[in-house]
C-alpha cells in the first residue's frame, strides 16, 4: 500500500505550514496547507501543490533549508486510491489524526481542495 506523511514544516521569519505528501511510485506528491491537520478530519482546506519530494522525507524529521528550518512528522500511515482523475483523487486514509474517506479536487492553477468525502 502507498504511504503518506503529514510534516510541520518550520522556517526562521517564515512560520510555521504543513505538507501533506502522498507516495506515488518513485516519488512524494506534496501539497502544502496552512492550517493544522486537525482540522482536515471536518472541514474542507485548500492546498497548494509544490514540487515533488523523495520517498527519504516519509520518515525524515529534522533540520532542512540548510538549517533554515524544521520539519517533524504529525501523521503517517497508509492510504489507497479509490478513484482517480486529472481533476480529482478519492483516496482511504489509515492515519494516527486522520482516517477515512478524503478527495482531492482540483481547483485552478496548483491549487486544490481536500475535504471529507
């Protein structure tokens, strides 16, 4: 089954985000959301897609951005796609926060709408 991994990104002067990265063959599929994971489990969130990661960041915490940054794992598990299109992805998350149904639904440019399903 495909992983994925929802890290607390830090920067110094930049704050703090999330990305939420799923495993699609050789690489991580990111996006990046600006509020907590814990209010995925209710309300729709919009992410933005950034660039791909390598499969190494499902289980990496620590410095990052040449020590600029953070980042630490809040969730991981698995997930499988229940359907798939260009413009929307129904995936099954076995979480630690979240667990269920989710879709990802594309809005305009790199950025998309991940709500309950």
């Amino acid at each position: 089954m495909p992983r994925f991994v929802i890290q607390e990104h830090s920067r110094v002067g930049q704050g703090v985000h999330w990305d939420l990265m799923l495993e699609q063959g050789p690489v991580l599929k990111t996006f990046r959301m600006d509020i907590a994971p814990g209010g995925l489990a209710s309300d729709p969130v919009e992410l933005q897609a950034i660039n791909d990661h390598a499969l190494r960041f499902l289980d990496y915490q620590g410095p990052v951005n040449k020590g600029q940054g953070m980042v630490r794992i809040v969730d991981l598990g698995s997930y499988t796609t229940i359907e798939m299109s260009q413009s929307c992805w129904t995936i099954l998350i076995e979480g630690t926060l979240l667990r269920g149904r989710y879709m990802l639904s594309h809005q305009e440019g790199d950025r998309w709408l991940f709500s309950r399903a």
